[in-house]
C-alpha cells in the first residue's frame, strides 16, 4: 500500500512540475502571430491548453519510464 501511495504522489508532483517548465517552453513560440487580431482570450486558452495537454503526454511518458525500469529486474 505504501508504494501505491509513492506513486499517486510522484504522479501529482510530475504533472505540477512539468506545467511550469512546458509553459516556460511555449514562451519561445508566437502564437499570437499566428491568431487573428483581436483574439488574444483565444490564444490565451490556446496556450493554456496546449500547456496542459504537452505537460500530460511529458509526464505521463515520464512516469511510464520509471515504472516499467522498476519492473526491469522482474524480467530476471
């Protein structure tokens, strides 16, 4: 039971991290440009989700890894 709670709380501190740093790496593109005038809520809700949607897939792939290396020396 305790690994089981290691692992929830490993899973909720990777998505807060990968937020911020997913965010921080959006900054670099120009969304904006590519939007029409006038619709910056929309690029906004753009990048929030986009943010959300990269982080997740980051996260999630992290997790997978350090998961499936756990279960490694099953296979021996």
């Amino acid at each position: 039971m305790l690994d089981f709670n290691q692992q929830a709380l490993l899973g909720l501190l990777s998505h807060l991290v990968f937020i911020p740093v997913t965010w921080w790496a959006l900054q670099a593109l120009h969304i904006e440009k590519a939007m029409k005038k006038g619709k910056v809520m929309q690029a906004r809700a753009l990048m929030i989700l986009l943010t959300i949607a990269i982080s997740g897939a980051v996260s999630n792939f992290f997790l997978d890894y350090l998961i499936w290396s756990r279960q490694l020396p099953f296979l021996f």
